[in-house]
C-alpha cells in the first residue's frame, strides 16, 4: 500500500529549465563569456546548484580557483532567489495529479537538490504552503541526490516505509536516489531526460504523462 508520493522538483513538478538557462548565462555574461544554449541545460542540471555553476565553466573553459566557483556560484543563488518564478511554470497535469493524491490520502512531499533557500520559495509560490507535507532542498551536512540520506528522512518524518512510497522524478540522479532508498521509482518524460537514460538507472515504471502516477495507486 502506498502512503506518500516524493518528487523533484525541477523537470518533475515545475519547468525551471529556462529560469535556469537565463540566470546562469547572466552569470557567465558577467565573466565576458558566451551564453549556453537552453537545451544544453538539459544535461548540467540534477546535481545541485554547485555542479551546475562547475559544469557552465567547464563547458566555456574558464578555469576558476575553488574560491572564485564559490563566489559565481553564491552570485547565482541569490541573483536566483531574487525571482525565482521568471520564466518557471507547472508542467501540465501536476495540479490534478496531487489533487489526486491529496484525495486519496496520499502524504506528498518536494526533494530537490537544489538549495532550500532557492526551494521553499519556488513551492510556496506555485503551489501554497499547504500542499505539502515536506520541501526539502539541498542544505548543509545533508549528501545531496543519489544519496537517500534525505528520502530517508522524509520518510520517518511522514512514517512510511520505502515499500510504502513512491519516488517521482525525471533524471538518472533521481532514479539512483529512489532505488537506493528502495522505494518504487517513477521516471517522467516530460522533464529533462529520456526514457533511455531513466529505464538504464532503474525506473521501475515510465510516465509519459502525470495522471499515469495517479493510476499506480
């Protein structure tokens, strides 16, 4: 029996990728270098906002101290946090999904690797702050995503077991994450990846659209 549904957030619930498109290339507007293609974005995002900021220099060859990635990426979060709604929206679907959810009794919650600061904002934005049960973001003495350390505590805190959740999310990071908390792991089409790379990290079950989730109940 299922008693929560845990998702991402971004490529998940809300599409974020252009918010985080434009922010990031105002980030390396500012160093002097050329802006990334959007759909590139696709691919430097799941991992934090940390690996994002090492990724976008990477790709444009500048090389930074450890201390200099640290001040672009703190230079990024707030500039971020600033508005975080610009140019995000919530994927079709997702509001009769947890509404879904909600009637069924289903306890729902939000784990991002994104930081906290950046998420709880973004939630309650788009969705209120009733909604759900736990916003988790990335936040010190926390691994981030694919390790579960952060499922797990949203567990306890909702008193479920692995058996009784589902985990919901659109990259190979979140697929690790749920198999490696050993929940039932659903990977969206609609967010930042593809089936491929979803079934290859171990999906058990493919969504192509938000309602299908609703069904697995």
């Amino acid at each position: 029996m299922i008693k929560c549904a845990v998702f991402d957030l971004d490529g998940t619930l809300l599409n974020t990728l252009t918010t985080i498109a434009y922010y990031c290339n105002k980030s390396l507007e500012a160093l002097g270098l050329e802006p990334i293609e959007t759909e590139k974005y696709k691919y430097f995002v799941g991992e934090g906002a940390a690996k994002l900021i090492h990724r976008i220099l990477e790709y444009r060859a500048f090389s930074a101290s450890a201390e200099r990635e640290a001040e672009i990426l703190n230079e990024y979060v707030s500039s971020y946090n600033k508005n975080p709604e610009y140019l995000t929206a919530v994927y079709n679907g997702i509001e009769p999904l947890l509404d879904r959810l909600s009637e069924e009794g289903i306890s729902i919650a939000v784990l991002s690797n994104k930081p906290e600061s950046s998420v709880k904002p973004l939630v309650e934005k788009f969705f209120g702050n009733e909604r759900f049960s736990i916003v988790s973001g990335q936040k010190e003495g926390v691994p981030r995503k694919p390790d579960p350390t952060a499922l797990f505590e949203i567990l306890e805190k909702l008193g479920a077991t692995p058996e009784e959740c589902l985990y919901i999310g659109d990259t190979s990071t979140d697929m690790k994450t749920g198999k490696a908390a050993g929940t039932f792991t659903v990977g969206v089409l609609w967010g930042f990846r593809d089936r491929e790379e979803l079934i290859e990290n171990g999906a058990d079950f493919i969504a192509e659209n938000p309602m299908q989730i609703a069904e697995l109940i």
